[in-house]
C-alpha cells in the first residue's frame, strides 16, 4: 500500500506541479482572447440562468444544471483548499487562485458549448451529453472518450464520494463524539435517497441547496469581513502584493517566493473550478436552451462565482483575520486557517463553519455521482447504473471511516487525466467553438 502510494503522489505531483498548470492555464488564457473577452457576457449568462424562452429542449432548467454543476464544484477546496492555499503560498496564492478563475471562464464556456450543440437523445427524449461524446461522434475518437469516461467513473469514487464523507465526518467529530462508521452509513443513505431518483432528483436537491449553503458560508464571511473592515485596505494591499513580491506571513509563518505563490494559487484555483477537466459539461448537456451558446454562457457563471468570487471572498476573510489577530495563527494547521478566523464570529463559529462544510460536502457527493453515471451509461448502458451506485454509496460509507491520503492522490491524478482528452477535444474543435460564439453574440 505505501508503495501504491508513493507512486500515485510521485505521477500526480508531477503532473499538477508543471503540466497540467501549462495546459490549463494555457487553455484559459487562449480561448480568453480567441472567443473576444467571452467573460464580460457574465451578466448576460446570470440573466439568461434564471429565464425561460420559448422553443428550449432539454431535461432541466438552466439554473437546474448550473447548480448541479456548482454543487460538484463549490465544495470543501473553497473552505480547505484555500485555507492551504495561504499557509503554502501565502496570501499572494489568492491572488492567482482569482486570475485562474477569471481566465477558467472561457474553458469553461468552450468546454459547456462542445457538450450542449452535440449532446445525444435518448429513447425516453431526455438528453445526455460530456466531452466523451463529442470525442466519439465529432472527433472519432472512441479510444479516448472511454479513457475518458473511465478516469471519470474512478475520479468520482475518490474526489466526489470518498473524500467529500471523510471531510464531512471529520467535521462533525470534531464538535461531536458520533461514531465514523454512523456518519458514513447516514450519509450514504441520505445520498442515496436524492441519488435513486436519479439526474432530475439530483437537479432538484442541488437547486434547493447550493443557495442555502452559500449564503449559509458567505454570511458567517462577510460578518467577519465587517469586523475586519479597518484592515480590508491593507488585506488587498498584501494579497496583491504578495503575488509579485516575497512577503512575509501574518502569525510568523515562513515568507514564500512568487513562483510558490503562484504554482499554489494557480493549481488550487484550476481545482476548485474543474474548468477544463471535463465534469461540468456533463450537466450543461442536460439544461433546457435554444442554443449552446446560450447555455455556455450560462454554465460559465458557475466558474465566476466558484472561484471569482467564494474563493476571494474566503481568502479576504482569512487574511484579513491574520492581520488583525496575528498571534492566533501560530503553529495553526494549513487546513484549520478558515476555523481560526469563523471563531470570531459572536456565537459558535467553528461549528456554523462546520455545519456549511457538510452542506458543501454532501453537496458535491450527489452533484459528482451525476457525473460518474454519465460516464457509466456511455461505457456500459442504463443497466450499469445500478450497480454503480452501489459502489457509489459504499464509497461513500467507506470514506467517512478510512484514512484518505491514497483517495485524494487517486482522485487528484483520475482528475488531471480526465482534462487530457477534454483539453484536446476543445483545441480540435476551436474553430467550430469561435464561429458559433461570434454569430450568436453578434448585435447581443
């Protein structure tokens, strides 16, 4: 097993440390300007979330997909992976979490658009679509979409189910004495009662929650944030700053060099927003729209508001709560930041954080299962659902009980490998992408 190990997070930190940054970010940055500066037609895609018009086909509404989407993604890597993202790279890392998340916008756009304009009707009429899709049907390239799928279906036994039970049980011990093993079999019956009433189900539940916990989290933020105001200034002035100059931590920590800012920000950035790696497609496929266009610039809000602005939003809060009271982050844990700074909150912060963290969790857990079933059905057909979700949900089980460093190095390398095909489908088809894009927009 600690050989297994070893080689996983030997391949993972290879590839996340200076490949998958290049392509990725590289992939942000280029469909950025080829697609005309798509990020200011966000306003555009939140109206266009919440309205209806006429001559739409598909499963769900637009605002249904896209929560399905942000409850895969706006998860513990806002709370947790930023709170590392700070002790690693320092405050500096926020600063380039942020411009991956603006730059993410176009990936994500492109990546939204490919899986709507060629997603495939199922007998029933419903209609399923993702980058494995578009690889067979437009690309020929069978090969790669059921790589693709694969590395999908085994990302969501780590990322999606297994990490996210262990994050929410090691939450709710941390302010209870309930047994690992109770948590884990109530999270996966929870789940599975949302997951067996399967893709319009998960929609719904993810509608209901992701609004709730978010303004669940952001509320406990933008308290600390007033408390905080007389050092907001001075918080921005540290985070810009830190990003191109080496500066110092907050508590005593150690100073880091920019480029350690910035390989940290930038990869928990790409992490937090799965821009480009092919998941949030999946959902996109699903949304009721006249165009993929239309959707697209919907599916692209989810990037601005995942990294755009929680991330921001959690990075000002912690900074800003290292400035002001420097002596309580001395020897605190990189994962323990965001709790130092709830705790200033009047009454129970730690545990309201704790509460917003199982919302997020659970969250993702049904919202990464949708994706992992997409990937089952192009691989196998209706009939490999069933006994995917019961792998799915024993995951689930598993996860709340077992020590998790081998999943998260699992689910980190199954996530850069899902990005490999997708990247390629996108660059292919970038012609395709731009032409569409302009005409529609064009006289917006």
């Amino acid at each position: 097993m600690d050989t297994i190990l070893k080689v996983v997070k030997t391949i993972q930190a290879y590839l996340w440390n200076f490949p998958m940054l290049v392509i990725l970010l590289g992939t942000h940055i280029y469909f950025t300007f080829r697609l005309g500066i798509i990020q200011k037609w966000i306003p555009m895609g939140i109206r266009k979330s919440f309205s209806k018009t006429e001559g739409e086909t598909g499963n769900v509404s637009p605002y249904s997909a896209l929560s399905t989407a942000l409850a895969a993604t706006i998860g513990t890597g806002n709370i947790i992976g930023i709170s590392t993202a700070i002790a690693l790279g320092g405050p500096g890392a926020i600063f380039w979490c942020w411009i991956t998340g603006v730059f993410g916008i176009a990936t994500c756009y492109a990546e939204s658009f490919l899986s709507v304009k060629y997603r495939v009707r199922r007998k029933d009429g419903s209609f399923v679509g993702g980058p494995m899709y578009v690889l067979e049907k437009v690309l020929h390239q069978k090969w790669a979409a059921i790589l693709f799928s694969i590395f999908a279906v085994l990302a969501s036994f780590g990322i999606g189910s297994s990490v996210q039970a262990h994050s929410i049980s090691a939450a709710v011990c941390g302010q209870t004495e309930i047994s690992p093993h109770l948590i884990g079999m109530g999270t996966a019956m929870l789940a599975g009662i949302v997951i067996l009433g399967g893709g319009k189900q998960i929609a719904k539940v993810c509608a209901f929650l992701v609004p709730i916990m978010s303004i669940f989290f952001l509320g406990g933020c933008f308290f600390i944030m007033g408390k905080n105001v007389a050092y907001l200034r001075e918080t921005i002035q540290v985070i810009v700053g830190s990003a191109f100059t080496s500066k110092s931590l907050a508590g005593g920590m150690t100073g880091t060099l920019v480029m350690t800012a910035m390989r940290v920000g930038i990869s928990k950035g790409l992490f937090t927003n799965e821009a480009g790696l092919g998941s949030v497609p999946m959902a996109a496929a699903t949304a009721r729209t006249v165009s993929p266009v239309q959707q697209g610039l919907v599916s692209m809000t989810g990037t601005f508001w995942d990294t755009v602005v929680m991330c921001a939003i959690t990075g000002i809060t912690i900074v800003s709560s290292m400035i002001r009271s420097p002596e309580k982050y001395i020897q605190v844990s990189q994962d323990r930041l965001c709790f130092v700074a709830f705790s200033q909150l009047p009454f129970q912060g730690e545990r309201i954080l704790s509460v917003a963290l199982v919302l997020f969790a659970f969250a993702t857990i049904i919202g990464w299962n949708y994706y992992g079933e997409c990937a089952v059905v192009y691989l196998w057909g209706e009939g490999g659902i069933q006994n995917y979700r019961i792998l799915y949900l024993f995951a689930v089980y598993l996860g709340a009980v077992m020590s998790l460093e081998l999943a998260w190095g699992v689910s980190d390398l199954f996530n850069s490998l899902m990005a490999i095909p997708n990247i390629a489908c996108i660059w292919c088809l970038q012609k395709i992408i731009a032409q569409d894009t302009h005409k529609f927009l064009r006289g917006k």
